[in-house]
C-alpha cells in the first residue's frame, strides 16, 4: 500500500463511518491484500439507509469477487428486508461460488415486494444447499480412500510384500 491508497482508505473509512466495525486498526491496514485495497477505493455508493445498517458488509466483505456489486445492490434495495436477504446471499460462501451470484442477487434485488424477495432468497438457498449435497454424495470417505489405496496396493505387489510401492498406488482415480 503507498501513501495515496492509505489516504484513499482514511476518506473512505471517514465517508461510510466505518472506524467503529474496525476492532483493531493496525491489524486490519496490515492485513489488507491489494484485491481488497482495490474494492475498497473503487467503492462508490450513496450512504443510503441500508448501507448505514449494513456497513459491516464494507469491511467484511472486500475479499469477495462480487464486492462491488453487491454492496451496490444491498446500498441500492427498495426496502430493508430486501437488503437484509441480500445480505445473507452476499456473505454465503456457497453462493460466491456459484457461478450464478451475480444473477440471485439481481433476482432479489428486483423483487418487487418483501414476500416475493423471500420466495427468491429460499429458492437460492435450497439450489445452494441441494448442489452442496449433490457435491458431497460424490466425495469419498477417508475409509473409502484406505480401501482404495489398499486394493491398490495389493494389484501392484501382487504377492511379493517386500515390494516397494511407487506413489501411483496412494493416487485415486475419479470415475
């Protein structure tokens, strides 16, 4: 960070009102990865109701691919339970993964009612949750793994014990 980004940090901090969501100062300009350093400058977004309530979202955040985006939605949603659901799919790791966050969060942010940005929220939640389950049903268990390092094991050395076993064998194949 040089001395310019420091003072574009301090206006930003002093603009959003952000020195109290900052619990140890040194730490956090220490901390702070150029990505982050980056989204935090190039933030521009009237200091509306819902970011005044949510300006925790400004510092912890700025690691996010999305930030910019998000924040400017959240700063820019019709009510504050539309800022609230927002919130919660800004922060949710699974959707910052997904490759359709940026979509949910238009979805919600165009309701045009608190009811139908709640119907919108659960929708993403449980595409979000069903796909991590999905994920997981595939994944094998460390017992699993044994299992399959050790028929492995037994194909390559193929009754002789005192064989040494190359790294191909600890090694396993997805289907």
């Amino acid at each position: 960070m040089n001395i310019e980004q420091l003072e574009k940090i301090i206006k930003q901090i002093e603009k959003y009102q952000l020195w109290d969501e900052i619990k140890d100062v040194e730490k956090w300009f220490e901390s702070l990865t150029n990505k982050e350093i980056n989204n935090f400058i190039k933030l521009n977004v009237k200091v509306t109701k819902s970011i005044i309530k949510y300006k925790h979202l400004l510092i912890s955040l700025l690691d996010s691919d999305y930030y910019l985006h998000d924040i400017k939605l959240i700063s820019n949603a019709r009510t504050d339970y539309i800022a609230q659901c927002l919130s919660t799919v800004a922060r949710d790791g699974a959707s910052l993964e997904s490759p359709h966050h940026e979509n949910d969060m238009e979805l919600i942010a165009n309701s045009k009612s608190d009811e139908e940005a709640k119907e919108k929220l659960s929708n993403i939640i449980n595409r979000l949750k069903n796909k991590e389950n999905n994920s997981n049903k595939n994944k094998l268990t460390n017992d699993e793994k044994i299992d399959i390092i050790y028929e492995n094991a037994i194909k390559y050395v193929d009754g002789d014990k005192t064989k040494e076993l190359p790294p191909e064998v600890f090694k396993i194949k997805n289907n």
